[in-house]
C-alpha cells in the first residue's frame, strides 16, 4: 500500500529548486530591497565626506660610506648604519606627530555649514586667520559658531550666548581670549556661518598617528612609503611634509650632538695647552735674560735635533696617556652613565674607535626610544644592559692601550737618555735654554693639531645633512578612495537582497505550520492520497456532476486512490479526522462522498462531529429535524428518518449531527451505533464519516471499530508542525485503521512549483475540461 501512495521524496534537485522556488514567489521583496538599499547607497555617496589618500615616499640612506669617504672621516662622527625598523618607529612616534600638529595648529578645526552636512575647510579656505591669545583647557571638546555679518563684525556664538565683536580686536571669552583677522580678498563676501572646534592636542596627534601608514616598499630597499588618508588633500599633504621635516631636524640634532661634544673636549684641551704654552714661553725669556743667551751652538744642534725628536715623541704618549685618562675619568665618572663619549682624537686604535662608535650609536638610540617608551620598558633595560656592557670593554681596552703606552714610553725614556749622555759635553745653560724650547716647540705643534681638528668639527657640524631624503614629496591621489561608488553599489546591491533573504529565511524559520508536503513525508511514512487546493468559492460543496475545476478533479484523483486501499475487497466506511477544528474534515468528507457518489456510489455522509456540527449548515439544509443523537438515544427510530439527499447531487445522502448532547463521549459508545453501522453498510456503498478532531477529543478513537479506512486531514500553513507528532503516535499505536493523509488547502506557496495532485493544477482549467469532455460525447 505504501508503495502505491507513497510520493517519492525529493532529490537533491529538485530540493534545490524548490527552495529557490520558495524564495523567487517573494520576488517583489527583492525588488523593493534592491531598489530602497540602491537609493539609500546613492544617499550616502551624495553627502559622504570623501577620503583622499596622501601619500610620500622616503630613502632612508646608510651614511657610514659616506663619512669614510669625507677628508673628516678620521674624527669617527658619522660611523653609523640606519635601521630602516627603528627609522619606522620614529616616524610613527607619538611626539613627533604632536610637534606637526602644534606646529601646523591643526588641533583648531573650522568647518563650513552646508544644506544637509558641514565640510572641513582649511587654511586659504578659512575667511579669517584666529589668532588664540589664550586658551582655557574647558575649551577642549567644544565648538563655537561663528557669524560674519559685515566687514567689521561678527557674532561669536557659543554654549554661553551670542555676542558681536569687531575684527582686528582682542576680545575674552569663558574659554580665552582671541581676535579674528578677516583675510582681505574675502571682506567682500557676503554672510557665512563658520564653526570652529577646539581640540586637544594629544587626541588630534594620536588619530592622525594612527591613521598614518609607514611601510618598506620592499624588503630589500631602505625606501620608505608614507600613507595618511584625509579629506581634506591640502591638509594632508601639509601634514606628511611637516612629518617628514621634523624628522630629518630630529634625525640632524642627534648627529649633532656628538659633534659638540667633541668640539667641547677640544676646548678643554686647548686652554689646558694654552696655560702650559705660555709657561713654557715664560720659561724661555725668563732663562735668556738670567743668562744673557740668544741662540744655540751649532756644533750641538745634531745631538739635540735627534733628543728632540725623541722628546716629541716621548710627548706624543705623554698627550695620548692623558687623552687615555681624560677618556676614563669621562667613562668612569659619575652623572656621564646617559652621555655620549667624544671622539678619541690622537688614539688611533681600530677597537676602541668600533667599541666607541658602537658606544655612542646605542646612546643615540637610547635617546631616540625615550621619547616613545617609558625608561622602565624591557628595550631601554636592554640597550642599558648593552652599554654596561660596552663601557666595561670600553674601560678595558683603554687599560690596554695605557698599558702598551707605558711601555713604549719606557723605551723611549731609555733611548732618550743615552742622547742625553752624548749632549753633556755642551754646556749646560744651552742645553737646558735647548730642552725649554723642545718642550715649547712639542706643545706649540700639539696646539696647532688641536686647532684644526677643532674647525674640521665645526665645518662638519656646520655641514652635516640628514640622513633621509625625500623621492616623493606628499601627493594625494586624483579619486577619493573612500567611499568607493562601484563597492558601495555592490555592496548595497548585495545587502538588497540579503535583506529580503533573511527576512523570508527568519520568516520560514520561524513558521511553524505545515507548509510544504516533505514536512509531512520526512516525519511520517503514510500514504499521502492527493492535495486539494485553495478555493475561495463559499459554496462547500464543490464536486458537482458537471463541474471540472482543478478543486473537483483532485477529488477525482482521491476517488480513484480509495480503490487502492480496499481491505479485503471492502472499504466502505471511511473516517474522516484532522488533529484539531479548521483544517477542513467536513469540506473533505462532503466533496469526497460527492465524488464517490458521482461514480454510481450510493454515499451516505454522517455528521459524527457532534460537538461542532458543520455539514448541514454548509449545504444549507433547513428541514432536518432529527439527528445521529435522536437515533442514539431514541428506541426504535428508524434510520430511514435520519437519511436526507443531497440537493444537485445524485447518490448521496447525509445524516446530520441532531441535539448537541452534554455526554458525547459516553453516548458514542451506545449499542445504537453499531446498529446504525449495520444497517447503513447494507444500504450504501459507502459511509463517509465526519468526526471530531483527535487531536482535542477521542470521538474518532471511539468510531474506529466500525471503520475501514480513516483519511487524515493536515491543512498547509494552518496545521501545526508539532502535531505531526499526534499523527505519529496514530500510525505507530495502531490507533486508527488504514491510516491515510490528505493535504488541504494547497497554495503557490505550498506547490513547490510543480502544481498540485500529480499533475493537476492550475493550469488544468474549466475551458480543458468541457473541450475533452465534447470529444468523448463524439466518440
């Protein structure tokens, strides 16, 4: 049986196109989506603030080439290769975006009113120049409205009040004091209402900060892109120059400061040797006149010429031991842990000069890390765990080099000696007028030496350049690169439809009614006898001997599957119920006996729902005066009494429901009607009864004994998905014979798209039927 009614599930198919089906009938849903999301896109690009995209592009050069190349390239200033990471750092840092906001004062904001938004306008745009003479911190987060009415006044509105002042005068606010001054291409304009926001600096740094993008071009080039987007181009472009030009002064003060550390060592050095220079000279003239000499023999000057050398270059490590000592006095002495070491000038050790360097670079980067981090964060310990590192290698070294000076100094003392064995046979006033000018001719060439180590400082300090420069200055790009017209169509577009998707997918979610046929069939494995469509024609009684609507043929089609369910060769009592009232029990049993009745069936219809009773009232019938109630509890009523025809249609009878009796349950189980049952199955082919819903009472459970068959009303969009589970427990308890389901009341929306009853739908119209019908009246 199963496998004759049975329709067969859906494939994955036509799942598919029933589900796009189900989606294309709300196809006026889409439609409105599209069209409102589209207008609503066309709305916010007409009045959206556009987004240009400035953009600059930076080298950042490896200047150590450069600096061994220079004639100063010995005075070890510029020993240092950029790191294009930490160069990304300082370009992003946090104070350097404040001083270009400060120094641009765009932490003051003037915007224009328009008809529907205000627009940021800028500098040249600004019809006056606002001079803040002084600024209160209550102003920050406010705005005030200005009004230009003449070309001497102006009203300044704020949370305060209105009040007029005059251009080119101080005036005082509760926020400060300020004075305007009307830019002179401008005075003739006419009224303008321009609003001006006050914003604090920090906040202004750190958005733009954020919003800046500092990138490598590619991972083996120092080229650097700068990225800010801003709608106001002018603004923007402004903004990266400044950026950029505070940094390469920033990146110049720190090469700087090594140099004038240097030049202050040389200083030093100079007026400790002018003091001794000038002792020395004294010395000379104070010896000449005591002993009345003017010059030296020349028969001395060999021997003195090579003990001179000599005693230059015992002076040499004299000079380099002191430069030694200065250097780890400075090393070693307190309060110089943070400051840059000067260049060791006369010490020509490759080590010490790395370890120098290395040295001076850490404390440059230190420097440049505080002013973004704190002094406690893990890179500062890091880099001071890294000096203290290098000032021990440092301080070593330079003990080595004492060391190794010492020694040479020894020698040099030794071989000066034996010179100044050969010299004694001179005599000793002009030798010792001899050993006063060494001394004064050794400090004079240390002195020179100083000198010019001291210009070529200040030639380098005078010429040092950054050590960035510029490819691209700022640009912005031609198109705004917000809001973008074909993604926002796309996306408005896309949204348009997603709409109307999710509202039909929330609306099926959360319908719980039955409505398509697969929701029934995925729960319940019954035999399904046909659909019947929705009709809005009031008369109930739709099966009539001509008619041929698509309604009457599907109970055809219903007719012709009874046949397939005959038990034993009989079914002639067939049970009509639903699972609650309204899914149409009483509009099935009356067309489906019609039907049966329209065959040559002799049909009676009993009207069992007797709580509800509808069927008599459906067809109109007035003269009925007894019921299936006066049978029940009247003796010897005869049931010819109860029988009554069916206007306009041959072969079938009702028995209407009579009295609502106060005991319905109890009285279906009189002996009364088995009697009734009897007697009718002898008198008709088929018994149709109408009963109450099982799903509220137990009406039909109490009448399945005398039925054959019973057919299980579920109305689409009406019964409730959870009561399938009632048909379930029907079908698996054996609680109704033979069970069997008709879908009722079958819309668009239930179709699937492929029409109803096996083939029949609204395409099979009344005009077919009456043309096939002449045809086999021809035959």
């Amino acid at each position: 049986m199963n496998e004759n009614f049975e329709l067969e599930e859906s494939n994955n198919k036509i799942d598919l196109k029933a589900t796009l089906y189900n989606y294309l009938k709300y196809w006026y849903w889409f439609l409105i989506g599209v069209v409102v999301c589209l207008f609503v896109a066309f709305l916010y690009l007409r009045y959206a603030t556009p987004m240009y995209q400035i953009t600059s592009t930076l080298l950042i050069q490896d200047d150590k080439g450069a600096a061994m190349d220079s004639p100063f390239g010995d005075l070890d200033i510029f020993k240092s290769t950029q790191n294009v990471t930490n160069e990304i750092e300082l370009l992003k840092s946090k104070t350097l975006m404040e001083r270009v906001v400060k120094e641009l004062n765009i932490q003051t904001t003037f915007f224009k009113e328009g008809d529907v938004k205000r627009s940021e306008i800028y500098r040249d745009a600004v019809p006056f120049v606002l001079n803040i003479e002084k600024l209160d911190s209550i102003a920050l987060g406010n705005s005030v409205e200005i009004i230009l009415e003449d070309n001497k006044t102006f009203v300044w509105e704020d949370d305060n009040g209105a009040e007029t002042y005059s251009f080119d005068k101080s005036f005082t606010t509760t926020y400060g004091t300020f004075s305007l001054h009307p830019r002179t291409e401008l005075k003739s304009e006419g009224k303008k209402e321009i609003t001006i926001e006050f914003n604090d600096v920090v906040s202004v740094a750190d958005q733009y900060n954020k919003a800046l993008v500092v990138s490598p071009v590619n991972t083996d080039a120092s080229v650097l892109n700068l990225q800010l987007p801003e709608a106001n181009p002018e603004k923007g472009r402004d903004i990266i120059n400044k950026l950029v030009n505070l940094y390469n002064e920033e990146a110049i003060e720190d090469k700087n400061v090594i140099v004038r550390n240097t030049i202050d060592f040389i200083d030093e050095r100079l007026r400790f040797l002018v003091t001794e220079l000038s002792n020395v000279e004294k010395d000379v003239s104070q010896f000449k006149q005591q002993n009345s000499i003017t010059d030296v023999q020349a028969n001395a000057q060999d021997y003195i010429a090579q003990a001179s050398d000599y005693g230059k270059r015992l002076e040499d490590y004299k000079l380099k031991l002191n430069i030694v000592n200065s250097i780890q006095k400075y090393v070693n002495g307190k309060g110089n842990e943070n400051q840059l070491i000067p260049s060791t000038i006369g010490i020509d050790d490759p080590m010490l000069q790395s370890l120098l360097s290395h040295y001076n670079d850490l404390q440059l980067k230190r420097q440049q890390l505080l002013n973004t981090v704190q002094p406690n964060s893990v890179l500062i310990q890091s880099i001071d765990s890294d000096l203290k590192n290098l000032k021990s290698s440092i301080s070593g070294t330079l003990k080595s080099i004492e060391n190794s000076l010492n020694i040479a100094k020894r020698d040099i003392n030794i071989s000066t000696n034996q010179f100044e064995s050969r010299i004694q046979s001179v005599p000793s006033v002009e030798r010792k007028l001899l050993e006063i000018k060494r001394q004064q001719g050794i400090k004079e060439a240390i002195y020179a030496y100083l000198l010019q180590k001291r210009e070529e400082s200040s030639i380098s300090l005078a010429a040092t350049v950054s050590n960035s420069r510029i490819i691209d200055p700022a640009m912005s790009s031609v198109d705004p690169i917000s809001p973008k017209k074909v993604i926002t169509y796309l996306a408005a577009f896309i949204l348009g439809l997603a709409i109307p998707f999710g509202l039909v997918y929330l609306k099926d979610l959360l319908n719980d009614k039955i409505r398509l046929l697969s929701d029934v069939k995925k729960e319940v494995d019954l035999p399904i006898l046909g659909e019947i469509e929705h009709t809005i024609d009031k008369d109930k009684l739709i099966v009539k001997a001509n008619s041929r609507t698509a309604t009457s043929e599907l109970f055809r089609l219903i007719r012709s599957n009874l046949q397939f369910v005959a038990v034993e060769g009989q079914n002639k009592v067939i049970m009509v119920t639903s699972s609650m009232s309204g899914e149409g029990k009483t509009f099935v049993s009356l067309n489906l006996g019609a039907s049966l009745a329209l065959s040559g069936k002799k049909v009676v219809i009993l009207e069992f729902d007797i709580r509800k009773p509808k069927l008599i009232a459906s067809l109109g019938i007035n003269t009925i005066k007894k019921g299936l109630t006066n049978f029940i509890v009247t003796p010897n009523l005869p049931v010819s009494e109860l029988i009554t025809a069916v206007p306009k249609v041959e072969n079938l009878f009702v028995i209407a429901g009579g009295p609502i009796p106060p005991n319905p349950s109890e009285l279906l189980l009189s002996k009364h009607v088995t009697q009734l049952f009897a007697e009718l199955r002898e008198q008709f082919d088929y018994i149709i009864v109408d009963t109450a819903p099982v799903g509220q009472v137990s009406d039909a459970f109490t009448l399945n004994n005398f039925a054959d068959s019973t057919v299980y009303i579920v109305r689409y969009n009406y019964t409730f998905k959870e009561q399938i589970n009632i048909i379930k427990d029907v079908y698996k308890n054996r609680k109704l014979k033979n069970l069997m389901i008709v879908m009722n009341d079958a819309q668009p929306e239930n179709s699937k798209g492929y029409g109803y009853g096996y083939g029949y739908g609204y395409g099979y119209d009344e005009g077919i039927a009456k043309k096939n019908r002449r045809k086999f009246w021809k035959k």
